[in-house]
C-alpha cells in the first residue's frame, strides 16, 4: 500500500466548496470571511487533518519560523551534545524548536548552515564557530536585528553577544592546584595551540600556571589528543616517558575521559588529573589523585564587548562541572 498523500489547502476547499483563496484567508486571518464559512473551514481542516505549511507562510508575510537554529562543529562530542540539550530545555517553554546543524569544524559547511537557517527565517541563530570561519558576512542580518549569539568561542570578524568559558583562566587555575598539591612535572593532554581560539586560550593557561610558579616548561610534556582514543594514547605516551609526570591537565571534556580510559588500563591510581569542562564519567573519577578537591575556574558572558555576568565553574573530582553561584 502506498503512502497516504497529506492532505492540502485545496482539498479543504472541496470538501468545504470554497475557495482555496478562502481557505487561505481563513488559516490567515487576512480578510472578511462570513463566520459560517470560517466554522465550516476549520472544521474541514480538523477532518481532513491538514496541517499548513508554516515555513512557506512566513516566507510569504515576512514572519520569522517559530525556531532557533544551531551550528555546533561536532555530534558526536558529549559537550556540544550538552550544550544543545540546555538550549532546547530553555526554548522550549516559549513554544520554540530548536533546529541543530553540524559543522563537522569546517568553516564551509558552517557557512552553508548559516545560508540554510537564515532562507528558513529562524528566530535566532547560535553558532559554535568553526576554527577556521569568519563572520562578517552576518553583519546584515545583526543590524535587521536578527538575533545572534556565539557560543564557546568569539565570532571573527563581527562584534556579537558570546557565552564562552575563561578558557585561559579557568586552565591557569586548574593547573595551578596541580602545582599547589606539590606536582612540578604536569602533562598537558588535548588540542595544541592551532587557529581555534579554546585551544590556544587553554595551552596558554597551562604556561601561565608554569611560569607563575618558576617552573620550566617541558615540550615533551605535551601531547596532542582531540577525540577519546587519540586522548588515552597520548596519555599513555606520557606515562611511559624516562621521567614521567605525577599529574595531567586535560584541554577538554574527551581529552579527559581518555586521559580517564589510559589511566585506568595503565593502573595508574597516583597520578592526578585536572580537566576542562564537564565530563559525563564523574563516577569513576572519584579518587585519582590529589586534584579532588574544589577548584573554582570560572565561565563569564560577553554581550557586545562587556561581562555582564558570570558564575563559578568549579573543577570537582578531578573534572570541570558547572554549578550555579
């Protein structure tokens, strides 16, 4: 059996025996229409199950779609994942749906989304930027007053409203309770300073805390490790060095559950471990080290340049996790 056809504005008129036109002033509440005729409508549309096409009405009248859209650069990464189910939890009590698009961290496909969302007419739009994108080209769009907001990290190129972390506070923080619990040789786990603007805040944080305390930096201390596997065998890397550290900074949320994985196949329950962001194996990290313990980092908003708010993120059980001030 084939697929039932959905029924369209057309078939309400023939049941009815108006106008498509009339159907449409109807749904629209755009012009005088007798109220029999409305009442025989809507009821026709109840019994047929017609739903109309909201997208090609708003294009029509100007409207903007009931909808914010989403960029973020991976699916697959558990803090991204995080961040969409925040944004739908907060939408979705104003009747908002929350379209999410992935970048794959390309500035092209970034680019292609922006295009697709915007012919949709959303709302809004969120974008995680890619690490490679700019944005001038929304600079239309901020003056109409579309609202646009970057997440995690700063536009390029477009003075916007942001939510990004103290990346290179909250590092230097988290570091420096390594330092404060007597490690001197500290491993630094996750993505080298590249264009990305995380990385690079991150790593210098990771300086910052080295240098304050008079300590050298060693290259041989740094391994690179975006994904979950790539992160447990940098790991491992480093435990296997002549002069291993005693503690690991991780860059980011899979950097420490594979920082997390090595550790545990390794059986390595002396070395500490601090990460950035939050990390959904809290459970298990209970008890690696001398990093357990509250440290506050921090995580602020940028509306148009300034902070105007900000509250205590704390690294907990050697793991970032948000909680309210």
């Amino acid at each position: 059996m084939g697929r039932m056809r959905r029924p369209t504005m057309t078939d309400v008129a023939r049941e009815v025996g108006v106008t498509a036109k009339t159907v449409s002033r109807v749904l629209n509440d755009d012009g005088p229409v007798a109220v029999e005729t409305r009442e025989r409508v809507m009821a026709a549309v109840k019994k047929l199950g017609y739903q109309p096409n909201l997208m090609a009405r708003n294009m029509r009248v100007g409207a903007r779609d009931a909808a914010i859209g989403l960029i973020i650069p991976e699916m697959g990464n558990p803090f991204f994942g995080t961040v969409a189910g925040g944004v739908e939890s907060a939408i979705r009590s104003r009747g908002l749906t929350l379209i999410v698009g992935s970048s794959s961290e390309t500035a092209a496909l970034e680019q292609s989304l922006v295009a697709t969302f915007l012919a949709r007419r959303v709302s809004a739009l969120m974008i995680v930027p890619s690490a490679t994108s700019e944005h001038r080209g929304l600079r239309g769009e901020r003056v109409a007053g579309l609202p646009i907001v970057f997440l995690d990290r700063p536009a390029v190129g477009l003075t916007a409203d942001s939510v990004v972390s103290a990346n290179r506070e909250g590092s230097r923080a988290g570091v420096a309770h390594l330092i404060a619990h007597g490690h001197r040789r500290i491993g630094f786990v996750g993505d080298l300073p590249a264009s990305l603007y995380t990385r690079r805040e991150r790593f210098q944080g990771y300086r910052d805390a080295l240098d304050r305390a008079g300590l050298p930096f060693d290259r041989s201390l740094v391994e690179t490790g975006h994904d979950q596997d790539a992160a447990a065998r940098a790991t491992l890397r480093l435990l296997t060095l002549s002069d291993p550290p005693t503690a690991l900074f991780a860059a980011n949320n899979l950097a420490s559950m594979g920082a997390v994985v090595a550790l545990a196949r390794a059986r390595r329950t002396d070395v500490a471990l601090v990460g950035f962001d939050d990390l959904p194996l809290a459970e298990v990290l209970v008890g690696l080290g001398e990093a357990a313990q509250d440290q506050p980092l921090g995580l602020q908003v940028n509306v148009h340049g300034k902070t105007v708010a900000s509250r205590v993120v704390r690294a907990r059980q050697v793991f970032a996790r948000r909680e309210t001030p």
